[in-house]
C-alpha cells in the first residue's frame, strides 16, 4: 500500500476529501500521518476521528524557520511517504525538502495558476474582476505556487461574489480534483517533463 503524509494548517477540508477517497478505495494508498504546524488545527481532530496518526510541530516553539524546517525533514525522511500532500498547509516547503522529495510532494491552491498565487487567492480573483477562476493541483517547487500543474477545474465568477462566497463554490472542486491527482500519482500516471505535466493513457 502506497504511503501518503499530509500536511495541514486550519480546518482540513481537503484532508478529508482525501480521507474519504482512501477509505472508498478511490486513492490507492493510506494516510499514514497527519502533521500540523498548528496545535489548534481542526484537521488534526478530522485525523484522529479516523484514526490516522497526528503530529504537531509547533512552528511558534522553534527557535527559527530553519530549525523547524530541518526537524520536519527528519520526520518525513524517517516516515519516507511516497507523496506528500499540502492540504491548507500555510507555510512555503523549505528547499532542502522540495529537493529531497522532488515531484514528491502536491499541492491544492485556489486559482488558476498562474494567476492569483499565494494568500487570499479568491480575494485577489474578486478583486481583479475576472469572470471564471477555479483551482489548482499541482507539484511543489522552490517558488509559492509555481510548480508544475497537473489538474485544473475552472467555476463561474459571478458579479455579487464576495472572497467568501467564491472560496466556497471553489472548494467543491477542490474536493473532486485533490483525489484525482493523487489518485493518478500513485498509479504511476504522471510524469513530469520540464513545466509541464504529462497524463499517461490520456
């Protein structure tokens, strides 16, 4: 069985998405460690009611950025995953990680990447004015948000949304495109050339 670990932040609804797609058998693989930079994180206690082992590594009780990075990176060697998923993780993947487990580790962001990268992404798509946005998986690189994309799904933008009302109406296809990309990593699918994302059998 292949060996997820997932990295969470706030309330963890793409961590469940991928616990439910495991549980089905969708995923071809199992979570096998939940690990949170946030001891108040609500995913940590969607992890437990499943049964999946936790982790919390306070960022706030390192000393620095490269002292909890170098601790995260032992951890992740010793459980040595074969995909490391960032589900609402907040914090940019130190390079030393990043080059350790390249085209290992995925992401979900809400845009159409490359546009609105980073915080507040369906502010941004607000903001700017645009009729369609959507979201993103996609590999993890060195930069924020500017790996390679593997799956999109794109949604209506409509002329009364607010940040709130659109980050919603994302999140259901973060729900459907998060599995699915993983689903296509651990069967061995995906391969990366250069920028772009290949499909095998597509």
């Amino acid at each position: 069985m292949k060996k997820i670990v997932v990295l969470v932040s706030g309330r963890g609804t793409n961590l469940q998405a991928l616990i439910d797609a495991s549980r089905s058998g969708f995923i071809p693989g199992e979570i096998r460690l939940v690990i949170s930079d946030n001891p108040v994180a609500y995913a940590l206690r969607r992890a437990q009611e499943a049964g999946i082992p936790t982790l919390v590594l306070d960022y706030q009780s390192f000393p620095s950025k490269k002292a909890y990075e170098a601790k995260l990176l032992e951890v992740l060697e010793q459980e040595n995953p074969d995909l490391i998923c960032l589900a609402g993780y907040m914090r940019i993947v130190g390079k030393e990680i990043v080059q350790r487990f390249r085209n290992r580790i995925m992401n979900i962001h809400p845009s159409l990447l490359p546009a609105f990268p980073g915080l507040e992404a369906q502010r941004q798509a607000v903001e700017y004015g645009v009729k369609v946005s959507g979201c993103t998986v996609h590999f993890v690189d060195e930069g924020m948000d500017t790996g390679p994309i593997i799956l999109q799904a794109t949604c209506p933008v409509f002329e009364d949304d607010t940040p709130e009302t659109l980050a919603e109406r994302i999140l259901k296809y973060e729900h459907q495109i998060y599995p699915q990309a993983v689903k296509l990593f651990l069967e061995g699918k995906l391969e990366v050339r250069g920028r772009k994302v290949f499909i095998r059998g597509e």
